[in-house]
C-alpha cells in the first residue's frame, strides 16, 4: 500500500496543476453543492479554513455563507494547548496573520471565540479522502484532535470536508487517530457515508 507521505505528495501535486480557470470553476461548483446540502442549509455557525497549497478555493463559498446570514469563524493554533485549534468569529475586516505554516488566520481576540461545541458544521481541509469517508490531513492531527468527540459519540460539530474530485484515492491508510468524516462535498458530488 501506498504511504501517507507518498499519497499527500501526489495528491497536493495534482491539486497543484489545476489552472486558474479550473480552480476558479471548481470554487463556483462547490458553492452550488454547498447550497443544496441541508445540513450546510440548516447550520447557523460554519467553522472553515482560507485555502492554501492548491486546496479548493473557499473564499467564495465564505461570501456565500455571510450572504445567507450564517456565522463563520476560522481556526487559529491555540498558542496555549499544543496540536489544539480554536476558532474566531471572522468578518471581511477580520485582521489576518500567518501562522507557524503560513496560513492565514485571525488575530487572537478572545472576544471574537466560540467554544467548539457552539459550532454547528466544522468544515475541515484535506489532502486525500477515500470511498469510506477516510480523511488524510497535512500530518499536524489539530483536526482529528478537534473532532475527537464526533468520533466517538457523534456529539458535537458535524465534521464536513471539502475537496477537488482529484483528491479522491480507492483507500487511505488509516491510524487509530484519524476521524472519518460522514459528508464530503465537491464539485461534482456529495458524499455521505
């Protein structure tokens, strides 16, 4: 079987090659499929992630959710609890500053927290997934952390990734860490498991 390093390799090169207009169409796609989805019709508080390294663009699906009144926060590493996120309420004037991997993420403001379990959908980023709902991350687990209760009592925010279709792979090699997710959205597709 393939390596989880050798999977999330591959997988970022291919997101990677997709041109500006692919990118562009498949930002457009995702928004229509999100719009469809009722448990994202339903939510009133949608964590999600800024796009980097070729991950499908979320800004428009971001402007979408402010345009439908929902609240939408970002993760931020939380420089108290190692490998933990936090998440921040954010606005188009929320400021920005690049964490330790260089992605995009608000200044902390305890004023602006939610407490995880206040959210109602945490959309997660990832580099692969497979038929089951398997997730592979970037390797840092501050998401698996952050869905820990999901996974073993369905309490909690719902877990949602978003992907290109090109990030789907037959089967990830999993650990006893990772949390499959039950719906994963692209532009082509849902998934629901």
């Amino acid at each position: 079987m393939t390596s989880r390093r050798q999977i999330r390799q591959s997988i970022r090169q291919h997101r990677n090659a997709l041109s500006p207009q692919e990118q562009t169409q498949a930002a457009k796609d995702l928004v229509l499929q999100c719009a469809n989805d009722p448990y994202i019709q339903k939510a009133k508080s949608i964590a999600i992630y800024l796009s980097v390294d070729g991950e499908i663009d979320t800004s428009l699906l971001i402007e979408w959710l402010w345009q439908q009144g929902k609240s939408v926060y970002l993760p931020v590493i939380d420089p108290f609890s190692k490998g933990h996120l936090l998440f921040l309420q954010y606005h188009s004037t929320t400021t920005l500053l690049l964490n330790k991997y260089q992605i995009p993420e608000p200044k902390l403001d305890k004023t602006q927290m939610v407490p995880v379990n206040e959210l109602d959908i945490i959309i997660t980023p990832l580099v692969a997934f497979d038929q089951t709902g398997n997730r592979l991350g970037m390797g840092g687990g501050y998401y698996d952390r952050t869905l820990v209760n999901w996974h073993h009592s369905q309490t909690g925010p719902m877990p949602l990734g978003i992907a290109h279709a090109c990030q789907q792979v037959k089967l990830l090699p999993i650990e006893s860490w990772d949390v499959p997710l039950p719906r994963i959205i692209t532009p082509t597709q849902t998934w629901h498991w």
